[in-house]
C-alpha cells in the first residue's frame, strides 16, 4: 500500500481508519503466531510426530519472512515488532534444532561439531546481546537473513529428504559469517538498534551516536 492511499485512508471515516490501524497491527499478529506454536513444536518432537512437526517450522519459516514484509510494505515496523522477532526467531531456532536431533539425530551425529556450532553460536551471539544491552539484538542484517533462508532450506531438506552434509556445511558457512558481523556489530553499536543492514553501512557511518 502507497503513501497517498494510507495517507486517504487516515483522513477518511473512522471506519477505514479502524481498519487502517488494524491492518498495520497484522505483522506482530504473525509473530505471535510464530511464538504460540513452539510449545506445539516442543511437544511433538517429544512424541516423535516427525510430519506434523515439520509442517508447522516450515510454516513458522515462512511466516519469519511474511512479517518482515508486511511491516515494510504496510510501514509499521516498530522496536515491539522487532523484539518480538527476535525472541520468536531465538526460541524457533532452538525448537527447530531439538527437533532436528530428535528426529535425525543418527545422521546428525556423523556431523556433530558443524550441528552443534550452529546453536552454539547463536546462544553465543544472544548472551552477547544480553550483556550489552540488556535484551537481544535486533539488527536483522541482509547476511542474518541470508543464513535464515540457509538454514530453513537446510531444515526442509532434512525433514522431507534427509541430510545432505554439503548443504549442512554450506549453511553454517553463512550462518558463521553472519554471526561474525553480529558480533563486531554489537561492539561497535553503543545503544541497541533495529534493522541494521550489514557491517558495511555502520562502517559508512549509519549508526547512531553513542549515549551520553
């Protein structure tokens, strides 16, 4: 939706504007829906319910991408939207690996330092974030999003296909790096900060300045 017809839709009756403002409410709703389901994931990975399982990730995958687009398009990314998409993309991940090991975990053992550094890091990079500002980065990066699109290929592949070690090891290659960046983003980023697209446009100057 353009500019002029949200801007119409403002002025206009109360009714489109109720509409309006729920409009722009629907891409935390696909977060939450995201946060609702890992108890669901948690609880049919204990009962070895492989295809229900996958399903749903691959579901709340595709939902990961669904609500950083309709906050764009729709203009309403905010710092709740971005915390919660976080803390979603924080407790899938780690739902999504336990599943992995449940269902997988004989053919995952034969590549177990690559399987483990990919949660290691991420737990890594999360307490990082927690030190420094008190809750976990949001920095959303063009790399952060490469290694997601990686890594639920890499999940979709193994639930329906099996595991393939070169995309296994693709994957934590790009999720390596982009870790990396997260990590020297954390140092040189004083105060917590939304949607940063990469290493190279702090380095240009587009951060904030530091706190006084």
């Amino acid at each position: 939706m353009d500019l002029p017809l949200a801007a119409a839709l403002l002025a206009g009756p109360v009714e489109a504007r109720g509409g309006w403002i729920l409009l722009r409410k629907l891409p935390n709703a696909v977060t939450l829906t995201r946060l609702g389901l890992v108890p669901a994931l948690v609880v049919l990975a204990l009962l070895r319910w492989e295809r229900p399982f996958a399903t749903i990730l691959i579901g709340c995958l595709a939902g990961d991408i669904l609500d950083g687009q309709l906050a764009r398009a729709l203009h309403a990314a905010s710092e709740l939207g971005a915390r919660l998409d976080s803390l979603a993309d924080t407790l899938l991940f780690f739902a999504a690996a336990y599943g992995a090991w449940a269902f997988h975990g004989a053919e995952l053992s034969r590549h177990l330092v690559a399987f483990l550094l990919v949660p290691g890091l991420w737990a890594a990079e999360n307490l990082a974030a927690l030190f420094r500002y008190g809750r976990l980065s949001s920095f959303h990066t063009y790399l952060s999003r490469a290694a997601a699109y990686a890594l639920g290929v890499l999940a979709g592949s193994l639930f329906w296909f099996g595991l393939y070690p070169w995309l296994l090891w693709l994957a934590l290659s790009i999720f390596m790096l982009a870790t990396l960046e997260e990590l020297v983003l954390l140092l040189l980023l004083p105060r917590w900060t939304a949607d940063v697209r990469g290493l190279y446009w702090v380095l240009r100057g587009q951060r904030p300045a530091p706190d006084r």
